[in-house]
C-alpha cells in the first residue's frame, strides 16, 4: 500500500479514488474546460477559421444595440412564460386525481408519461405531421368548420405551435413528480380538515397548495430553466421562422455560433443567458427561502 503524509492510503480509500477519476476527468474535459474556454471567447473576436482576438467587453456592447438579440431575448421571455405557467397548472390538475390509490390511476400515470421519455427530436418530427395541412390541427378544425391554418409557416401561430406541443411534451413528467409530492402529504392534516367542514376548494387552496410548495417550486425551477434554453424545437419545426417568430435566445447563439461563425459574439451571449438563468433560479429558490420563515 502506498504511503501519503507518513500514513497508509485504504485500500476502500484507492477503490474511492478509482471508482471517482472517470467522472471527474469527464467532468473536467467536457464541461470545466468548456466553460473556461466560452467564458475567454466571449471576450475575443474569433471565427472558426481564424485566432482568437482580444476585444474586451466589445461583444457584450454589441450584444445589447443588436436588435436580433434583443428580439430574441423578448421571444424567449414570452416562450417561456406561456410554456411554464399552462404546464404547471395542467399538471397540477391532472396529479390531483391521479395522487388518489387505485390501479387504474397507476396504470394512467404510466400513460401521462409516455410524452415524457420520448425523445424531443422524435416528438418533433411528430407534430410537424400534426401540423402540416392535412395534419390532425387542421382535421380537427375541419370538424368544427374551421379553415386550415399554416401553423408553422404563420408569423402570428408558430410560436404558439410550439407553445402547446412544449406543453403536452413536458407535462407527464410533472404530473409524476407532483403525484409523488401529494401522496406525500400527511393524511392526519385532510382528516381535520374535513371533521372542520372544510371544502374541496378551500382544502385545496387553504391546505394542499401550501404543502404542496416546495414540490411546486422544485417544477418551476426546472420548468423555467428548461425552457429558457430551449433549441430543439424551434431548430426542427420552425428554424427559428416565419421572419424570425420563434427564434427564441439559444437558436440566435446557434444561428451567430456556426452558420455565421461568430463565435466570440455567441459564447458572450451564452453567457448572458446562464447568467439570466442562474439569476432567476436564485430568486425562485429567495422565494421558497423566504416562505418557510
């Protein structure tokens, strides 16, 4: 056995050591490095072909007096939002029946989650179909005497056709984590409150939603930041059209980082991004810090 400081390395101790180097190394290559490396380009004028050039802060300057970023900014804000807010209220109210015991609940919360672990590309390739002009959108429309609408190639519903496939691809997997967090509500506290009088809304509002807030929370946060660095959808579906509509933040880093090859102006907006992600998580977590005084 190997000696270190004038004492004998544990066996358990070198198996610790060997069990932990593959991650660290990996975590060091691909995301250590990385990060350094993005953080340096964002203040370099460097093109794929070419040396980095050191420009300071030029980049960040640009990056606030370009309208393309700031559209994109704004598209993200408001993607983001209409994404989280139904998502989280329809899984809300589809946990709550499903939270109840009972084999077919059991075998609909396996249902809810098929979305979930399909993989995004193949579900995007899948409401593309549903979205072309003789997709299930416009057959349903048909039904009810509606025109056909040009889902995707439309500046004013693109955004909002990614809105409700988001939606319906990211709610099973709240369902699951809210039905885990109301059956793990104390029982003790319903069987008061009904002996009390109280009603289904009142219980609700009064008691499960309160209880419920850190589950509630832990879907926010990773609702929020799931979205704000969306690409795959607006990559596959729209690529980032009709006249810019759905070109959310991370697909205009894309679009600066390789078809342009501006890569130090796309690392300093990728680190704006992390910065405004990091920024909003540390106040959704204030938040829940600030509840449980």
């Amino acid at each position: 056995m190997s000696v270190l400081g004038g004492g004998r390395v544990r066996p358990q101790a070198m198996a610790g050591v060997a069990l932990t180097l593959p991650v660290a190394v990996f975590f060091v290559v691909f995301w250590l490095v990385p990060f350094l490396a993005a953080i340096y380009l964002s203040f370099t004028d460097y093109e794929m072909a070419g040396t980095p050039n050191w420009i300071g802060l030029a980049n960040y300057e640009r990056m606030f007096a370009d309208p393309g970023f700031l559209n994109s900014a704004w598209i993200t804000v408001v993607y983001t939002v209409c994404t989280v807010v139904p998502t989280i209220v329809l899984a809300l109210l589809v946990a709550v029946p499903l939270s109840k015991p009972g084999g077919l609940n059991r075998r609909l919360r396996a249902l809810v989650m098929i979305p979930a672990v399909m993989p995004l590309a193949a579900t995007s390739m899948v409401w593309v179909i549903i979205y072309s002009d003789r997709g299930l959108a416009n057959t349903l429309l048909g039904l009810v005497g509606i025109a056909p609408q040009s889902w995707l190639t439309s500046s004013d519903l693109a955004i909002w056709a990614l809105v409700v496939m988001v939606v319906w691809k990211s709610m099973g997997l709240f369902v699951i984590i809210l039905t885990a967090g109301l059956q793990a509500l104390p029982g003790e506290v319903y069987e008061a409150a009904a002996i009390d009088g109280s009603g289904a809304v009142t219980t609700f509002t009064r008691i499960t939603l309160p209880l419920l807030r850190r589950t509630l929370l832990f879907v926010l946060v990773i609702s929020v930041a799931g979205s704000m660095q969306a690409f795959v959808p607006a990559f596959l579906l729209t690529g980032g059209g009709p006249a810019e509509a759905t070109q959310v933040l991370p697909y205009y880093i894309w679009a600066n980082a390789f078809p342009y090859e501006h890569m130090g102006y796309a690392a300093a907006m990728g680190m704006v991004l992390l910065a405004a992600m990091v920024i909003v998580s540390a106040l959704q977590f204030g938040f829940l810090k600030g509840g449980d005084e």
